[in-house]
C-alpha cells in the first residue's frame, strides 16, 4: 500500500485531500490506462458505484465537493479497496465495504481508467 498521510480531522465544508499516486500502463490490446491510487480520508467519499459486464465496480458519479473529486472520475473501475480485490463483487456490497472502514483515518483505494487513443 501506499503510504498515506496523517488524519486531518474535517473542519465545516472541508474534505482532506486524499493523497494520490497515478501510473500510466499499456494494455495488451495496446490501448493504455491509468492507474490511480487514492489513500482517502475518514468518511463518505462522495462516489457512487455500478456494475458492469466485466465485474469490476464502476464510478457512476462523483460528487464535486467530495474528497475524491479530483482523484476519479465516472467511468473509472475500481480495482481494491485496502489490499481486497473486488472484482465479481456486486457494487451494493463494495458500497458497504467501504462504508463499513468510513471511520478508520484513511482507505487505499486502486481504480483503472481507460486512457483515450493517440
């Protein structure tokens, strides 16, 4: 894992920036993604997550004034949460997952975004 920054507890409308690492990587169809590794602050992180056919979990949306705001964005596939791979897992329970560690100081989450071509 990524090493994470202490806790800053959030002061009113406030969200501590989560601490971001991204790696840029080639498919071997030759297409490229990024990968983002987010160490999130304690919380909600303002992401709502969907299935889809390959059975990663997928940002649906993101919410402007959440802390990861910056980090992701729609589209982009969730890969682990905490070291634990989610693939196969429905997104309902990913949820839960994370919102079951809300109240740890932080969580290491690792998403897939898909680059464009060219």
């Amino acid at each position: 894992p990524i090493p994470c920054h202490p806790h800053v507890p959030p002061a009113p409308n406030f969200f501590p920036k989560p601490t971001t690492r991204e790696e840029l990587f080639q498919n071997p169809d030759g297409s490229r993604s990024k990968k983002v590794i987010c160490c999130a602050p304690s919380g909600k992180l303002g992401i709502k997550l969907i299935r889809v056919d390959d059975g990663f979990p997928v940002v649906d949306a993101v919410r402007s004034s959440g802390p990861l705001a910056r980090a992701v964005v729609r589209g982009d596939r969730l890969l682990s949460v905490d070291d634990n791979g989610v693939c196969g897992v429905p997104a309902s329970r990913v949820a839960q997952m994370i919102d079951g560690l809300r109240h740890r100081p932080e969580r290491t989450l690792v998403f897939v975004r898909q680059m464009p071509a060219g």
